[in-house]
C-alpha cells in the first residue's frame, strides 16, 4: 500500500486527540492509501497464498483445519475476496509499520452493512466523548468523501484481540478501525480512533507503591504492644 499525503488529512490529525476525562485520552487518526504493491506487499501476499494453499485450480485445502473458507470478504478460495482481505492486512502493516498483522484471522474484520450506518455510529461515539469539532468543524466526512467517493464504498471494522494482537500495547482500552474500500478507485481510507490510559497514570500508580511502602515503613516502627489499624482499600493492485 501506498501512503498518501494529503493536506486536508494532516489538518485532522493535527488535531484529533483529546481529554475525556477520568484516566483515558483519546487519540484518532484518518490516512489514505493507494493501493499499489511495494516490496512488504508482495512478501505479504506470498505469505497468504501459502498460508491459505492455494492450488493451481483455485480451489483452497488448508493445511490447518482451523482457517476458514468462508470470511466477510467472501470465499478465500476465490482470488476477489482473497485480495480483499490482503489489502487490509496491507493498510494495518503500513499504518503500524513497526507491527506485523500478516497473521490477523479473517474474523477479526466485519463487513458493515452501510456507509450511513457507520457514520453515524462514529459520530455518536464521538459526540458522546467530547469531540464533535473534528466533524462539524473540520468536516471529517465532507473530506473523506472528496477522497473515495463515501457511497461507493465497502466498509469493514476491525476488532483488535485483547489477548494476541499487534495493536494493544501498554495501556491500550480499547479502540475502533474502519476501513472505507473503494475498489473502483483502488484506494482505501483508514479510520482509528484509540483509547489509552493517560501516561502520568503509571506514575501515580508508583506513587501509591512508594505510599505503601512508607506505611509498611511506619508499621514495623510501631511498638509491638501497640493495636494496629487495618486499611482496607476498595476498577491492489499485487
């Protein structure tokens, strides 16, 4: 995949992170890629033919049982849906280019059912965190749309698992990805926003460590005749 600069998109970026409140900041991002192979992409897709076992006759004999044939993208024993499901490991592996997503399965993506439906569930979550400028100021979607033509898109979202997966690191809540696919123009526009805990958070988690430890401290100095008080502390194009 190939990155794509474009200004209105720097503009956004530049100011999508905010406070909520409590102990969580979020963080959101919009990029567009083309989709052109580079060298990671080829080394990719060979990944997946041979992952997936693709024979000369298009039919698909997994090696292992547990891949499935049928995914949101379609059957991956055809080379459309296959192809599909490579161009969103490709945006991920180039979004997180530190990360490697060539092992994400294909039931970690949905298919949505439409365009409007995402809008406005990404537009309450927004508005319901404190952040409607980034839409009605900046004009996410007018942009987005100038970019890959909104209705002509397919959209998938993309579920990061909490237990194994490239995108949770430290202090990672949780977060949301959409990818809106326009295969007429060969480009796709990736949307994320994240949830992490603020980064002075562990800081103070250290200080109710050293807290404690002045208590322990204060403990083993009290007379031993002395009653102590117990604490009780209460949340392509390849």
């Amino acid at each position: 995949m190939k990155f794509l600069q474009v200004d209105s998109l720097d503009l956004l970026n530049s100011v999508f992170e905010w406070d909520c409140g409590g102990e969580a900041r979020m963080t959101g991002r919009v990029e567009a890629y083309s989709c052109k192979s580079a060298g990671s992409d080829k080394k990719l897709f060979k990944h997946m033919e041979n992952k997936y076992n693709v024979v000369m006759s298009g039919s698909l004999s997994p090696p292992d049982d547990h891949l499935p044939i049928v995914s949101p993208f379609g059957r991956l024993d055809e080379s459309a849906p296959r192809k599909t499901f490579f161009y969103l490991l490709s945006t991920l592996n180039a979004a997180f280019p530190d990360n490697d997503f060539s092992d994400v399965r294909p039931d970690q993506f949905s298919k949505q059912p439409s365009v409007d439906m995402v809008i406005n569930s990404v537009n309450t979550t927004l508005f319901n965190l404190g952040n409607d400028f980034i839409v009605n100021k900046y004009r996410m979607w007018d942009i987005l749309d100038e970019l890959v033509g909104l209705t002509e898109c397919d959209v998938y979202s993309y579920s990061a698992d909490v237990d194994d997966d490239p995108m949770v690191e430290e202090g990672y809540i949780w977060s949301m990805n959409y990818f809106f696919f326009n295969r007429k123009l060969k480009r796709m526009v990736f949307f994320s926003v994240n949830s992490s805990m603020k980064e002075d958070q562990g800081d103070n988690d250290n200080d109710d460590d050293n807290d404690d430890d002045d208590d322990d401290m204060y403990a083993g100095s009290m007379d031993q005749d002395e009653p102590r008080h117990q604490l009780v502390i209460g949340d392509m194009e390849v």
